[in-house]
C-alpha cells in the first residue's frame, strides 16, 4: 500500500485518514512548541539563578574580601614600617587608634576601629559559614591583637605614674617658654598627650615635610630623656614580648592574604568579575 492508498479510498479522500494524520502532526508540532518553550523557559530561569548568585557572591567580594585583603595590607606595613598607634580613649577604653585593626567588633573596646562593623553583613556571615577555616583565623587574629593590647595596658602602668607625670608637665612648661602660638604645644594635658608617645614603642615619630608641628619639636628636642621612660626592666621584657607578638600576627596576615586572595581569584574567574567590581572604590580613585 501506498501512502496514495491511505489517503484515497475507491478514488474518494479518507477523511477519516486524513484527520489522523492531521491530528498527529497538530499534536507532534504542539508538543514541539511546548517542549521548546519549556526549555527556554528553564533557560530564563537559570540566568536569573545565576545571575542572583552573582550579585549574591559579588557583594561577598565587594563588603568582605576585598576590604579584608586592604587591612591586612596596611597591617603588615604597619607592622613592617613600625606605624602602630596605641591610645588610652576618654571613655576609659583601649586599644590600637591605627596600624593594628581587629576583624571583628567588640563592645569591649567600644570606640576602637573594626574592619567589618557592629552589625555585619550577610556577605560576611556567608563568607565565614562557606570558608569556616577563615572564621578561625580571624579570630586568632583578634586574640592576638587582644593580647598586645594588654601588653601595651602593662607598658602604661609604668608610664602614667606620678613621678613621670611631674616631669613631663614641667618639661612642657619649659619648653612653651617665650613661644606663641603655633608654635607652642597649645595641649590641654601635655603629660597623657607625651606619656602615649612614650608608651607607643612601635610608633615612628616623624615630621610632616614643610610643616610647623610643636609637639614634633618637644619630641626632637627632649627625645634622649623622653626614651630613657622606656628603659625598665619590666618595660624591656614587655617590649620583647611585642614584637613577638607582631612577628606571629604578620605571619598570619600573611597566611591570610593569601586564603582571601585565593578565593577572590577563583571568584574573579568562576563569574567573570572585571577589576572595577573586584575593587570597586579603587576606580573611583
């Protein structure tokens, strides 16, 4: 039989076998359509997946990693360059005002600098619980940030005592002698603004070029006896005590960078991010 046959019957049209066939292809054309639009459809649906993902791991990079891989920066420079910052706040609490940054905030220090702030964000928190081992180097980091800060509470209890305190103010009346402003120290309490300069054994003191800066001036000119403060025993062994610590936590900034960096990389790659969304303040510069 010939497909002439099926469709004619005694030189008269099947209907019957025309409508089957018909509706055949109807069905096989429909079920065509369906299958491309549903396919489309899971299409759509994956970019908007993908592209929520994006956004969600882009705000992870942009509000944790990359901010994480500048402080850790200017830590280890810090540290390298001997630019650390101690200070006693008015409030009574204290900690590092520059050069050393704990990863997270504690209401213990109160007024004292954090890299991600009071109420973190979800980028953080989806950071930590993606890259655990992250969460405890953090930590680690902040314990030993703690652990040179009481060392530096120790060093000031030798500093802030009645004799030095006597001595200092005196020595800052002697040198305001004859000297107006600006060129006098115009300090409220010249013996807790020069006891940090003494208590700050990680701190290089130097001059802003072509400025006038007085209390530079009382450093400079009264520096061999404003350093002999320093020269204790407790405060030597104190001081040993410091730069080991600083000596652990610039390894472990270190070892830190370079997790962080690794995993903004393998981002960078896996989403295709370009450099201004990586570091997007960076370009605004």
């Amino acid at each position: 039989m010939t497909i002439i046959d099926v469709f004619l019957n005694n030189g008269q049209f099947n209907w019957d076998a025309i409508n089957t066939i018909s509706n055949i292809i109807l069905v096989f054309v429909l079920v065509s359509i369906t299958g491309w639009y549903a396919s489309e459809v899971k299409k759509q649906t994956n970019l908007m997946v993908i592209g929520q993902k994006r956004n969600k791991i882009l705000e992870e990079v942009q509000d944790v990693l990359t901010p994480a891989i500048d402080w850790l920066t200017r830590e280890i420079e810090a540290i390298q360059n001997k630019k650390i910052g101690w200070h006693r706040y008015t409030s009574g609490v204290c900690g590092f005002d520059y050069g050393l940054t704990r990863f997270f905030y504690n209401e213990q220090y109160g007024s004292v600098r954090s890299a991600f702030p009071k109420k973190s964000s979800g980028g953080l928190r989806d950071v930590l619980t993606r890259f655990s081992e992250l969460n405890s180097m953090f930590s680690s980091h902040d314990s030993l940030i703690d652990e040179l800060n009481k060392l530096y509470v120790e060093i000031e209890k030798e500093i802030k005592i009645p004799e030095i305190k006597e001595r200092l103010i005196k020595m800052a009346q002697e040198f305001d002698k004859g000297k107006s402003s600006p060129y006098g120290l115009n300090i409220e309490n010249p013996y807790l603004f020069f006891s940090e300069f003494i208590i700050n054994i990680e701190e290089t003191i130097e001059r802003i070029p072509n400025s006038i800066q007085p209390n530079i001036d009382f450093w400079e000119e009264n520096q061999e006896e404003l350093l002999k403060f320093r020269e204790t025993p407790h405060i030597i062994e104190i001081s040993k005590q410091i730069r080991s610590k600083l000596i652990q936590l610039r390894e472990l900034d270190e070892t830190i960078f370079k997790k962080i960096e690794k995993i903004r990389e393998n981002y960078r790659k896996e989403y295709n991010f370009t450099d201004d969304e990586v570091e997007p303040f960076r370009s605004a510069l």
